[in-house]
C-alpha cells in the first residue's frame, strides 16, 4: 500500500506541476498560447479562462477532502486533450501536433488510475 501510495504522490505532483505550469502560461497570455489559438481560430480570452481551469484543476487533484471535486477536475483536463485533439484534426493539422493532446491524456490517466487504485485499498482495509 505504501509504495502505491508513494507512485500515486509522484505522478500526481508531476501532472499537477505541468497542468500548474500550463495554466499559469494561459492566465499569463504567452505568445506561444496566442499563437496556437490563432491558429486554431479561438478568441485569445480563452486562454485565459483554460488557464485559470488548469489552475484550479490542479490544486483540485492535490487535495484530498473532496472527492467530487477532484473526479471533476480529472473530467476537466479529459475533456481539454480531448478537445485540443480535436481542435488540431478540424484544423487538418498533422500527426505530429495530433499526438501531445493524446500523450498528455495517456499522462493524466496514471495518477487518475493509481488514485483509483489508492481509494480502493483503503477501502478494503
């Protein structure tokens, strides 16, 4: 149990860190961000509202009190791959910048399964 809970810690502080990291470049309006969503024909203040989601995602992954809370946030970055997934195929770009939104949900869904995995032992304690 204590070394699923310690890979469980790991992969969510490193998923949260990137998601921190993330939202903070929105909230902050980088280029690099104005310029994907000019690319993809989105008005620039949704970067920051994603930006703020991710924020507050992130912080909703950390805590521990409020399940609903944290399964929503989970639901929150699926849905945000899944849309810059497909926001890069309606655009018709390549398979190269079709790939990060998939590898980047592959990446949310380790510290999603091992919470998982986590809430069920201590469950069956």
């Amino acid at each position: 149990m204590k070394k699923l809970s310690t890979w469980y810690w790991i992969a969510t502080i490193i998923f949260a860190l990137m998601m921190l990291m993330d939202g903070f470049g929105g909230v902050t309006q980088q280029e690099a961000g104005k310029e994907v969503l000019r690319h993809l024909g989105y008005p620039m203040y949704l970067l920051i509202i994603v930006g703020i989601a991710k924020l507050l995602g992130a912080l909703a992954i950390l805590q521990q009190k409020f399940v609903a809370i944290k399964e929503w946030a989970f639901a929150g970055f699926a849905i945000n791959f899944i849309g810059a997934f497909a926001s890069r195929a309606f655009v018709g770009d390549g398979v190269a910048l079709l790939i990060p939104p998939l590898v980047a949900l592959v990446i949310m869904f380790i510290p999603y399964i091992l919470w998982k995995k986590v809430q069920a032992n201590v469950k069956n304690s």
